[in-house]
C-alpha cells in the first residue's frame, strides 16, 4: 500500500482511490482472477480426458462397457449444472469424511446421521480442522476441479463421440485393408482426423465452460463473484477504514469486460487452431484453404 494511505489528512479523491484499490482485500481480488484462470488451465485438459474415456467407452464393442460410457454421457447431461454441482460436490465430500472414519475412527458408537447432520470424528474431518488455511483452500479447489471436469467431461464426451463418427468410414475401411489392427486404425486414422469435426463443439464448450466459472461461488470457493459481491456492498466506517456507498455495479461491470476480452482472445485463438487443423483435411474447411491458395 501507498505510505501516504496512512495519513489521511492528504487523502483527496485519487490518494483516496489508490489506497482503497490497494488494499489487502483487493489484493485477494485481483489474486482470484487467477485462480479463475487457473481453473479453466487445469479443468479444460482434465475434462477433455473424461471426455476421450467417456467416448472410446460408448463406441467400445463390448456391450456393458458401451453402456458405462452411453450412462455417464446421458446422466450427466441430463441433470442442471446448478444442481449437479451442489449434490456432488457435497457427496463427494462427505462420501471421503465417511470411508476416512470408517478407517481412522473404527471405535465411534454414534451415528453418522444425527437429524440433518453429517458427524464424523475430528481425525476424518477433511481437511483437518487444524490444518493451514491454503490446506483448506487447496481442497476446495481441488473438489471444484473435478466436479467441472466430470460435468464437462460428460458434454465434451458427447462431442467426441460424434466427430468419432463423423470420419468417413471408408477411409477406416482403408486402413484396416492394408493390413492395420483395430487398435492402429483408432490411433493412427481416426483419432487424428476426429479433431476437426470435434473443434467446433469443443469451442462452443469452452465458451460455456468460461461462463460457468462463477458457479465457484456456490462452491464455497472465494473467486472473483464472492470478491465482487463483498467488495462492493455498502461499507460503513465502523468497519472499515473506506467507507463507501453500493459499488457493486462498477465490480460487476469489471468481470463483464474481462469475461468478454477472455471469450474475445479465446475466440481469435479457436479460429487459428481450426484454420491449422482443416489445412489439408477434406472438409469444406480445408477446400477453401486450397482454393485460396491455388
């Protein structure tokens, strides 16, 4: 913080707003930005996984396995974001509070289930009560990872899915023709020639998963809503050294142009990755690059 913040009898309009833009508070602020971002960096690569697994397993030959995959695509998709991740995140977590005290706690002769109440001995608890507050932190995050990950993963399986079928089947027909297995077809033919018929729904994710980042607030997690909403609100100087009146419109008004610039740069970004891919494909993509170039 600016030293001149601690004498406030030279705070005039601007001294007053570069001391309360720098407080530690809007210091968590700006940090959330990041682990906004962060977010998105870990979840996208992660739930791009679920949704590769969940694709070989829905095309898979194997009757149940197929089912698995078809399963998680259809109960996934099916459900409201909102509600998916409210249930699991809370199950998941009470569900690794119940296997830890079965464990750690075999000697426990209360029930679990007390009314509305999820009780487990403190040695379960996780994290540990007296754990450091970035171990908290770390937790929930982690927990928000995966919860993105499965939900996304589901759609992006969907997606694949369908690009996995979308490759011309003569050109697998081809493949196995001279000589290539079952396994080499799938890696060398059709995974390689899937991404561009994929990319434009895996676009149209990525922007849904960009948008869902402030569910992080109804994880529990302190991310750029929670800060916006906090930040904002009327302060009154008994608790607080900037009093000020209802902000939140300009604190909201600063996550609509980020998320905006962000969707922009994402946006640029997915149209040069799809000019790559098309670049030689026969797809109407690739023949008007060739057209272009002739």
């Amino acid at each position: 913080m600016f030293s001149f913040c601690t004498d406030p009898s030279i705070l005039d309009d601007w001294f007053w707003t570069a001391c309360y833009l720098t407080t530690g508070v809007h210091m968590s602020f700006y940090m959330s930005f990041l682990k906004v971002l962060l977010l998105l960096a870990v979840t996208a690569p992660v739930a791009l996984a679920f949704g590769f697994g969940g694709a070989m397993l829905a095309r898979a030959r194997f009757a149940p396995l197929s089912w698995v995959g078809k399963g998680y695509i259809a109960l996934v998709r099916g459900v409201p974001d909102i509600a998916f991740f409210l249930f699991f995140v809370i199950a998941l977590d009470q569900g690794i509070e119940y296997l830890r005290h079965k464990v750690l706690c075999a000697d426990w002769d209360m029930p679990i289930r007390q009314g509305s109440d999820f009780v487990v001995c403190q040695a379960a608890k996780m994290p540990l009560g007296n754990a450091a507050q970035w171990v908290h932190e770390t937790y929930g995050f982690a927990l928000a990872v995966f919860t993105f990950a499965l939900v996304f993963g589901a759609f992006a399986a969907n997606v694949l899915f369908g690009a996995m079928r979308a490759v011309p089947r003569p050109q697998l027909e081809t493949a196995e023709a001279y000589g290539m297995s079952h396994r080499q077809t799938f890696w060398r033919v059709l995974v390689p020639q899937m991404w561009v018929y994929a990319l434009p729904g895996l676009s149209n994710l990525w922007m849904v998963l960009i948008k869902a980042t402030p569910l992080l607030f109804l994880l529990g997690v302190e991310d750029i809503v929670y800060w916006a909403r906090e930040l904002g609100g009327t302060k009154t100087p008994r608790f607080t050294d900037y009093p000020h009146p209802d902000y939140r419109m300009w604190y909201f008004l600063a996550l609509l142009v980020f998320y905006l610039l962000f969707t922009r740069i994402s946006e640029v970004a997915l149209d040069r990755l799809m000019k790559r891919l098309t670049r030689g494909q026969a797809t109407t993509g690739g023949e008007a690059q060739r057209r272009a170039g002739a």
